[in-house]
C-alpha cells in the first residue's frame, strides 16, 4: 500500500519500538500477553484505595526503574521519567540508532497527560510539614521533563516539546513527529509519552467524577468495552516510544521497517470538556484518512479508543458507522484498554505500538471481557481471542477529555523489511 | 557519622565510598552548583538533621569532603519532622 505523498514530502516510517506497561516491560512481553488476552488491571498496589469507589488500577510492577539511571536521576526524576527512559531506551536500541553520531539529528517528542503528580502531591506534604524541599524539586515537577530527561541521555539536539492534551497527548505528539519528518522538517525523531500512576490525591480526583470502573471484586473483568452493562474504564500507567525517520534515512542505514506511519487526523471541538461528540470523531478519521491518501475500504483494522464509558463506546460505533459506512462491518476493531489500562497520556502511544503490533502479526488483540455486546454496539470487536486478519492497514483512536480527537494511520511493512 | 557522609556522598555520585575522602575537594569529584545543594539535601535526609540556614549560603566557604563533614558537625544532629515517602 502506498501514501500518496507530493513530489517533496519524505514517507514516514517506524524502525524502533519501546514499551513499558501493566502487561510487560519491553515490546516482546508485551505482544505477547496483549495477543494471549492477558489483563494488568488487579487492586491498586501503591496507595491504600480502600476510601474510593474504585479500587482497581494497571499499575506497572517488577522493573527496576534504579538500574536504568545513576543514583542522582533516580532521586530527582519523578516516576513518569523513569518509565519513559525504559520505554526510550528500548526504542532507540531496537532501530540500532548510534546516538554519538544520531543525537545532533534527533529530536524528542511527547505526550503526558497527568504529569508528575507524585512529585507534587510530596511536596505539598512536605511544605506543609515544615520539611525542605529538595532543591531539584523544580525540575522533577516540569510538565517537559521526560523530553529534557531523553534530550540529555541521548544528546538529542534537533527539536523537543511535550504535548498535554489529556488522554490525546502521545497521539498529538507522534501525528506532529510525522508531520516534521514528512514535510522534511526532520529526519528522526523519538516519539511517544508516558504518564505514571496517579498520585492519591489526583486518582481521589478522577475517582469523584465517577467514569472509573466501580467493579472492584474481580479486577480482571472490570473493564468491558463495548459491552452491555459496561462500567467505565480502569487507570493504568505506562511509556511507550516510536523511532520515527524518514523511509530515505532508513534505507540508506538499512534499518528494519515496522510500519509506515501513513498520516494523522486530528481536530477540537468544543461543545463539552467531558463529553465526546461524533462529529469530533469523524473529524479525526476523515482528516487522518485524507492525509495518509487512504480510502476507507482500505483500512482492515481499528484500534478504538474504546474507554469502556457508556458514552465513548456507543459515539465511536456510530462514528465508525460514518466514516467506514458498509465497510464498518468489515473492520476488524480491538479495544486494548481492557488489557493495558488507561494509561492516560500515554495511551495514544501505548495503543500505536499495539495497532503497529496487529498489522506486523496479521493479527486483531482481542478485546476482553465482552460476552454481550451493547445492541448500540453492532460492530465487530473481536470479542474472545485474537483474530487473525489479513490487513495492510489501521488506524488507532485516542480522544480525549477537552475536546482533542487525534486519528494515526499506519501501514503495514513489506515483509522483507521486518527481518 | 563521618563514615554516614561520605556513603551518603558516594552514593550520591555513584562512587566507591573510597573516592570520598575529606581530601577530596568537590570539584575534583566533579560536584557541580546543583550536584552541591543535593548533597546537603541528601544529608539531611538520611543523617535526620538540618543546616542552620540556606544552602547557598555555605557554598563558598565549602571547598573539600573534609568542609563538608566539619559543616555537618557545627550543625549537629537536630530531629526533624519525617520526610514523606517518594513514590517510585
């Protein structure tokens, strides 16, 4: 399949994944428990959740975040940082970047939705105690340090900015990367973000609005997308990074090709901060399919933003109904945040690795947990296990709370480009 | 407590705790102006005591390891209120 570029626009292409989560610490782990339907949603570990409505969260356990940093950066850096340098580091290994040459061309773009809020919520307790706070308290609490933290690991001097909108913000942040390098802009680029679990204060937060799942007995099954009684969805917390660079620039090094990422589609709208609108949904996908030169029929396989929401799960089918019309019937769609958690600014990213995931293994995740479909929900979802499919083509949804609707569009690798 | 600053130090700059000796001056352990004010921050923490006044005000008269521990010993050991927990 090929975009249809202008005559001066450079194709975009992913040659390195990096991903830390709920359901695995590094890309292979996490392909692994995403296909086998395996969920990271148990009782929250890191604070005691027994005062709110849900107690449940995808909190990432088992890695030691220490031994990626010196002893200085692991008392300085907020947790999100740490995720972030995990999920960075494993990217940039796997396209075999030489960052001692690469870093002057190298730039790093983010999305982080809630920010460091542990880093916040300590130093308020300790202001308030009379404790001092450590003098880098500044820098921990910085919406942009995860890029600063990667510019200064990897010598990145290109370009850096870090996206906040919400549940959007990797997905903005990866839909701009692709932009700088398609427009010749930029030649590589370390794209993704990260977002930690929220601090007890800022989850008490999101708790009071009430779109968590509440169904806190069995952790597993909290999260039912697109099903009927469906509940909410569940925080999770996690990074994921894209090596992203011109297809030029990969040939010539020989680079392995996951994917080529064949366009974005965003847009705001404006009628609700909380309520998502139809019309914001296919906003995104219909921009995002005419910037990738893509037809609706080509698209095999959606990877929904799927919240689990009563509102969100029945909104997107209607906007999939729009935008696909027949061919809707046909998309094989996954809705991964029943696996992985919300993982909030993060998402957009995290579910970008899943859709590149699909469309390397000819294979759908299955969306967990949805034994009965909402009648609003007439789509096919892939309900049990993985589906095997045969798809050139994807397309992965992330909108968010304030109106920030971002489609990206990805094509599947030649198979001789994935060895 | 001498041993306690200098393992505090140490760990600080991941260094053997023998790079840290009251010889050492900071710049030779490539302690900068931030590297500085977290150190004494650290000591605090884990030594449970407080320098009387504000960081930037020992810097210039803090040269070596051996200032830095004569400094810890002029303020002696005050109880302070529990540091908070960082999540990790």
């Amino acid at each position: 399949m090929e975009t249809r570029l202008k005559p001066d626009e450079q194709k975009v292409v992913v040659t390195g994944i990096g991903i830390v989560s709920a359901i695995g610490h590094h890309r292979e782990e996490f392909s692994r428990n995403l296909f086998a339907g395996k969920t990271g949603i148990r009782k929250i570990q890191s604070f005691d959740a027994t005062p709110f409505r849900t107690q449940t969260g995808a909190e990432v356990s088992g890695i030691d975040l220490a031994s990626y940093v010196t002893h200085a950066e692991f008392i300085q850096f907020d947790r999100l940082c740490l995720l972030m340098i995990a999920a960075a580091d494993e990217a940039t290994a796997d396209a075999a970047l030489h960052l001692e040459q690469d870093g002057k061309d190298l730039g790093v773009i983010l999305g982080t939705g809630l920010g460091p809020s542990s880093a916040i919520e300590d130093s308020v307790r300790r202001v308030r105690s009379g404790a001092r706070l450590r003098p880098t308290t500044i820098l921990r609490m910085m919406l942009s340090s995860p890029a600063a933290a990667l510019c200064a690991r990897y010598q990145a001097r290109r370009e850096s900015h870090v996206h906040v909108t919400a549940c959007a913000s990797s997905a903005h942040a990866i839909g701009q990367a692709a932009d700088y390098i398609r427009s010749g802009g930029m030649d590589l680029c370390l794209a993704g973000g990260c977002d930690a679990f929220p601090s007890f204060t800022l989850f008490a937060a999101w708790d009071a609005m009430g779109i968590m799942s509440p169904d806190n007995e069995q952790p597993s099954q909290a999260v039912r997308p697109f099903s009927a009684g469906r509940t909410g969805f569940v925080i999770g917390e996690g990074a994921a990074a894209l090596v992203l660079e011109s297809e030029k620039r990969a040939n010539s090094r020989g680079a392995r090709i996951y994917a080529e990422l064949a366009g974005c589609g965003s847009c705001s709208d404006t009628p609700s901060l909380t309520k998502p609108s139809v019309e914001g949904m296919v906003t995104a996908m219909s921009r995002g399919l005419r910037n990738a030169g893509l037809t609706p029929d080509e698209i095999g396989h959606v990877n929904a933003h799927g919240t689990a929401t009563q509102i969100n799960d029945n909104l997107e089918t209607r906007a999939l109904h729009q935008v696909f019309g027949d061919h809707a019937r046909d998309l094989q769609i996954s809705a991964t945040k029943a696996s992985h958690g919300h993982t909030m600014g993060a998402a957009g990213a995290v579910e970008a690795v899943a859709t590149i995931l699909a469309l390397q293994h000819g294979l759908a995740p299955p969306t967990l947990n949805l034994r009965e479909a909402d009648p609003e929900c007439d789509l096919n979802y892939t309900a049990g296990d993985a589906r095997e499919m045969n798809c050139s083509a994807a397309i992965s949804n992330s909108f968010a709370f304030g109106g920030h609707y971002v489609s990206l569009l990805f094509n599947r690798a030649p198979a001789a480009r994935l060895t | 407590m001498n041993n306690e600053i200098l393992g505090v130090i140490a760990d600080y700059l991941d260094v053997d705790v023998s790079a840290v000796h009251p010889e050492a001056t900071l710049e030779g352990l490539g302690i900068d102006s931030v590297d500085f004010l977290e150190i004494l921050f650290e000591i605090e923490e884990k030594l449970g005591m407080r320098f009387k006044g504000e960081y930037k005000s020992f810097q210039n008269e803090l040269h070596s390891i051996g200032d830095v521990i004569r400094l810890v010993e002029q303020h002696g050991q005050n109880s302070l209120p529990s540091p908070s927990v960082e999540h990790k």
